[in-house]
C-alpha cells in the first residue's frame, strides 16, 4: 500500500490533474469555484498522502532537506484542512458611536465574548486632493487647476466660469442647504456659474456622476479631483471583553486587533456612510500547522540549496 | 531627477545591448576576446540598474516593487548578480550569455509598460511587500536564466554543456518561488485574515510551483539533458503567464502588478 501511495508517477499525475484543475479554473470557469468540491479535497489528501508516503519510505536514509520539505508540504496541506474545518469567519459592520458583540456569516448571527464600540473612524490621504475642472471638445479636453472662486475665460467658446463653492462630501441638510455630510472627499462636487453672452446659469457638478446636469451646456464639463489617493483606514475601537477591563485600540489595514482569541481585521468602508466600518472577525485554528508547514518547508529548502 | 533615473536606467539597457552584441560576436567569430568583456558590461549594466533603481526609491519614498514596470526592473536587478554567483561556480560563457540575451529583453518589455508611479495602496503598505515581491522576482530572475540557458541547449541540438548549472538555476528559483508563496500567504493572513485565497495569482503561482516540483523529480527519472532543458522552457512559459497573463487577462487581488 505505502509503495503506491509513494509512487512519483501518482506525485506526477496529481500534478497533472492539479494544474488542469487550475487553469479550468481561473480562465474557463464561469460557475462556483471548483475548490470548495470533495473531489478537490480528495486530490488534496491525495497530494498529502502520497507525499507522506514518499518521506515515510525514506525515513531511514535520507536527507533532512529531503524530510523538512516533505514534511512542510504534508503540513501545509493538513493545516489547509484543518484551517477548512475549524476556521471561523464573520463580519462586524460598526458605525461611530455605536457598540455590538454580534457578528454575521451568511444567515447566521454568532456572539463575541467581547463587545467593541466604533469610538472613530479615520481616513487618511496622501495629500489634500485638490479639484479640476475639465473642458472638453472635438479637440480633446483640457483642465483647470480650481479653488473657491476661480475665475476662468473661456474667449473660444465665449463663456466664462466662476466657481462658487467646493464641496468634498456633498449632502443636504433638512433645511436643503448645501453641506459636507463628512470631512472626506466621497462625494466630491464644484457650484459653478457659467455666463455665455448674456445668459447666466448657476449648477452642481458632481465628480462621482459625471453626466448630471449636463444638458442644455455649449460644451462639455465637468468635475474631478487629483491626488485623492487613500493612505489608511482606521478605526479607533473600544474592546469590552465580557468579566474584564475595557481598553482602547486602532484597526487599520496590515495592523489587524488580536484579542480573546479572535483577530479582528480592518475590512472595508462606506464612501455613502463616513461613519461606517467593517471588520473582519477571523478566528483560524489550522494556522498554526500550515505556519509550521512553511517553517518546515523553507528550512529544508535552504538545507537543500546548500548541498 | 526623473531625466536621471532615465539616463541610469537607458544606460543600463545600452550596457546590457552591448553585452549582447559582445556575446553574439564571440559566438559568432568563433573569438574568445569580446567574450572577456562581457562580465564587465554585464557589470556596469548592473551598476547603472542599481544607481536608477536607487534614484527611484528615493524620488518614490518606497521601495520601487509596486507595479508591472517596477518589478520588471527589480527582476532585472536580480539577473546580474545571480548570473555573476552562477559564472563563478561555472565559469564558461554558457553561465554568462544567457544574462547577456534575458536582459536586453526584459528592458525592453520594461520600456513598453506604463511607468506611472502612484502612491501604495492601503493593503499594499507593509514590509512584507518588500520580501514577497523580492523573492518572487529573484525567483523569476533565476528562472529566466534557465529557461534562456535551456533554450541555447536546445537550439544548438545537443545536451546542455553543464546541465548542473541549469539544475542549480531551477532549484534556486524554486526555493526562491516557495519564499515569495510563503511570504504572500503570510502578508494577506496580515492583511485579510486569510492566508490563501484562490486568487488567480495565487493559483498560477501554485501551478508553477508544481510544474518546477514535477520537472526536478522527472529529472530524478531519468529525464536529463534536452528532455530537462524542455522542460525548464515549458515551465518558463507558466512563469510568464503567471507573471504577465494573469494581470493582463485575469482579474484579482494582484492586478495592480
């Protein structure tokens, strides 16, 4: 038995089977995903085996790069296995000011042993964005640098625009007065005053939606912001562990929050919604193995190079 | 200081044509005299490589691995003193020429990317950036080298002179690929919560891990000589499917380089 499961030709035919499963995969699959399926985890054990068996048949004699690597690899696959089965995964959508232990999979809704409470949620940009504005004809477009009150004349197409007001998140207040809904830059949008001969309009210009307000113009505007590129997320959080002390911590993107065996990531944001933020609730108890199985693997690799 | 980095980096790639010409010319003519300069190209080529590559970490505040263009170049860094380690160990010009016709190459594919830099995105700002996207292109670097040096075997129609060196080159390249997998796998553990994701790179780098692991078993089996320099070519071309197919036709986490 050890000696089929040790054979390079099924090691070889697992390859095969392996890259077709693959390349069907990422460039004909149009479906669900082949990896969740039983005949892909029976390759995988598969794979496990007849690489165990390989290592196994040459206990006695060989290498320890030989037995580091095939042992890294059967690790790896197993802790693959064990991360399938045991892993815990839920998301925890927050909004600033409000507190919750509940997370959601699907359907399902699972308990913390800790509350969190979204205290801030910050973003952080590169630089301050600036706005533009671009004309656009047959000829191709051409942009304008703007701030609150630019004057721009435009002899060619006998028109002039003044911009009256920057806006970096537009919104309406009850009262239907123009106001930013957040200090970021979602919902960027510039008032304009266009004057052709002696007709003068006033109008919005939105760089999320471009074609709005459009209609009726002698030429095309529009809109948009330059250097608006997103540094950071971050959300300032307090931790309320059920029967212990409450303390304060930041989630951003690579600076994941490790608390009561859970590991809380920085997921996502709500351009719609400043105050919004979604974690990411992960809990992985086959990590280990699979970190064990990439420590196996890499120092036998670096045994190998060395011979 | 960007008409710096280009003249670096042009001169490099001029450097790099010349050691080229020097290697044809010494195969050609049958002459081993422009063969001796061709280590000293290759390394001037290597010296311009890096002063560009270093004006642009220092122009960009970050290390210069971010998008297709950039990592190209940082591959190219790696192929010289991979080559140089290779040449000592094996010194005949089979160790050196292929060095001499991969670089000229990359520069050139390196010269039709988009060169825009923009600023990282979130996800991308972490020191594992760094070591993941260094050893996958070290590893690629090896790779190119193998399958180039395969691929003069194969043309010239007979067993590869020293099929140790294109061995050494496959197994370097492949311990390599396994740091840059381990290390991504890692990051996006940081990054997500999820150590592996199925994302087409992941998945093709996976296939080509299997297909460097296949070949150095096969040739355990016996497949040695031309039937082993095939096999590195085939292998090469995951490689660069992996590298440029991927980005380019298949969308994902990576398809920003």
């Amino acid at each position: 038995m050890l000696k089929i499961f040790a054979s390079l030709h099924l090691f070889f035919a697992l390859c095969l089977a392996l890259g077709s499963v693959f390349i069907y995969q990422t460039i004909f699959n149009a479906g669900p995903p082949v990896y969740g399926s039983p005949w892909f985890a029976a390759l995988g054990a598969l794979l496990a085996a007849n690489v165990a068996a390989c290592a196994g048949r040459r206990l006695r004699t060989a290498s320890a790069s030989f037995l580091f690597i095939h042992a890294g690899i059967v690790l790896v696959i197993l802790g693959a296995f064990a991360s399938r089965a045991l892993r815990f995964e839920a998301e925890l959508p927050l909004r600033t000011g409000t507190e919750s232990d509940r997370v959601y999979s699907g359907n399902a809704v699972y308990q913390l042993p800790f509350s969190v409470k979204l205290v801030d949620f910050r973003l952080e940009y590169y630089g301050e964005p600036s706005g533009k504005l671009t004309i656009r004809d047959e000829a191709g477009g051409t942009d304008f640098p703007v701030k609150e009150g630019t004057e721009l004349k435009l002899p060619a197409k006998g028109a002039e625009i003044k911009v009256l007001r920057l806006a970096r998140d537009f919104g309406l207040t009850g009262k239907n007065e123009v106001a930013d809904k957040s200090p970021y830059w979602h919902n960027p949008a510039a008032q304009v005053e266009i004057t052709t001969g002696k007709k003068k309009e006033k109008l919005w210009l939105f760089a999320n939606f471009p074609g709005m307000h459009r209609e009726g113009l002698p030429f095309h505007i529009s809109y948009g912001l330059e250097n608006a590129d997103i540094k950071n997320f971050t959300s300032a959080v307090l931790v309320r562990p059920s029967g212990g002390a409450a303390f304060s911590a930041e989630i951003s993107v690579n600076k994941p929050l490790r608390t009561g065996g859970y590991t809380l990531y920085q997921s996502s944001y709500d351009p719609a919604e400043a105050g919004y933020s979604l974690l990411t609730v992960a809990r992985d108890r086959g990590l280990w193995a699979v970190y064990a199985g990439f420590a196996a693997l890499l120092t036998g690799l670096f045994l190998w190079l060395k011979r | 200081m960007a008409e710096t980095i280009n003249f670096f980096i042009n001169a490099a790639f001029a450097l790099a044509l010349a050691s080229l010409a020097a290697s044809a010319a010494a195969y050609l003519l049958k002459r081993k005299a422009p063969q001796k300069a061709v280590p000293f190209l290759l390394a001037a080529c290597w010296l311009a490589l890096s002063a560009g590559l270093g004006l642009l970490w220092a122009k960009l505040g970050r290390p210069p691995l971010s998008n297709q263009y950039e990592s190209l170049l940082t591959m190219l860094w790696f192929l010289f003193p991979l080559s140089a380690y290779f040449y000592r160990k094996f010194p005949v010009p089979e160790a050196l020429w292929p060095a001499a016709f991969a670089s000229p190459v990359i520069f050139g594919v390196a010269g039709l990317l988009d060169r825009t830099a923009r600023p990282l995105m979130p996800a991308l700002r972490s020191n594992w950036l760094i070591l993941h996207v260094l050893s996958a292109m070290a590893a690629y670097a090896a790779f190119a080298l193998a399958a180039v040096a395969a691929a003069a075997a194969l043309a010239k129609k007979r067993a590869p002179e020293d099929e140790e060196l294109l061995l050494r080159l496959a197994k370097t390249g492949f311990a390599l690929l396994t740091l840059g997998i381990v290390t991504g796998a890692v990051w996006a553990n940081t990054a997500w919560g999820a150590w592996w994701s199925w994302d087409p790179k992941e998945t093709w780098s996976l296939l080509t891990w299997l297909a460097y692991a296949a070949a150095l078993h096969l040739r355990k089996k016996g497949w040695r000589g031309n039937k082993f320099a095939a096999l590195l070519v085939v292998c090469f071309a995951l490689v660069l499917f992996t590298y440029f197919g991927v980005n380019f036709l298949l969308s994902g986490m990576h398809s920003y380089g």
